[in-house]
C-alpha cells in the first residue's frame, strides 16, 4: 500500500462518525439477557457475529446457557444509540455512554423491557 493511500485511510478512519449505545444479548431460550455499553456499537455487533460464526459464547458469563441452548437461541439487540458529538472527547462520550446504560439498566429492573 502507497503512503498516499495509507494516509488517505488513516484521516478516514480519524473523520469516521462513532456510534455508541447500549445494547443486550438476549438467550431466547432461557429469557436471560445481559446489558452492555459500547463507543463501537458496530464493533460490539461485529464481534457477536463472529463469536456465532464460531459457535463459541461472547462472554464468559454466557457461557452456561450457550451451552445449554446454542448459538441459535441468541440475539444482539441495539436499544439506544447516541453519536458522539463533533466536540466531544473520547472521555465524555464513553461518560454518557456510561449514564445511558445506568438508565437502561434500571429500565429493565423495572420490566421496561
């Protein structure tokens, strides 16, 4: 790859908008799920598909009901995204992405969801 081209990527991927958010992994069959938060929310759905792809669980924690169920009882689902701000530091933005998983995870205590 020529230097033009790198630097020419590299500037993209700097200019690139990020969307976080919060989202879960839902086991159909059990109806347990688990709430996370992300900067990358693509990132974070990226690597669930290639954790199916795989047939091996996401996280640790999945572990006992992926075995129990299987890759095709689980689910990722996006319930809030937010784009961070042209303004906006890394810090801050993973700071509100932080908050909205505090609200999403009370929603959910609450049987919001």
């Amino acid at each position: 790859m020529d230097k033009l081209s790198k630097k020419a990527l590299k500037e993209q991927y700097k200019n690139r908008v990020l969307v976080g958010g919060v989202y879960r992994i839902l086991c159909n069959g059990s109806g347990a799920f688990w709430v996370r938060a992300t900067t990358d929310l693509q990132g974070s759905k990226n690597r669930f598909l290639f954790s199916l792809s795989m047939d091996s669980s996401p996280e640790p924690c999945m572990a006992e009901a992926w075995n129990q169920f299987g890759k095709s009882s689980f689910s990722h689902e996006i319930l809030e995204e937010l784009k961070k701000k042209e303004l906006q530091t890394e810090s801050e933005f993973s700071e509100d992405i932080n908050i909205l998983l505090e609200i999403w995870t009370d929603k959910l205590k609450e049987g919001g969801l």
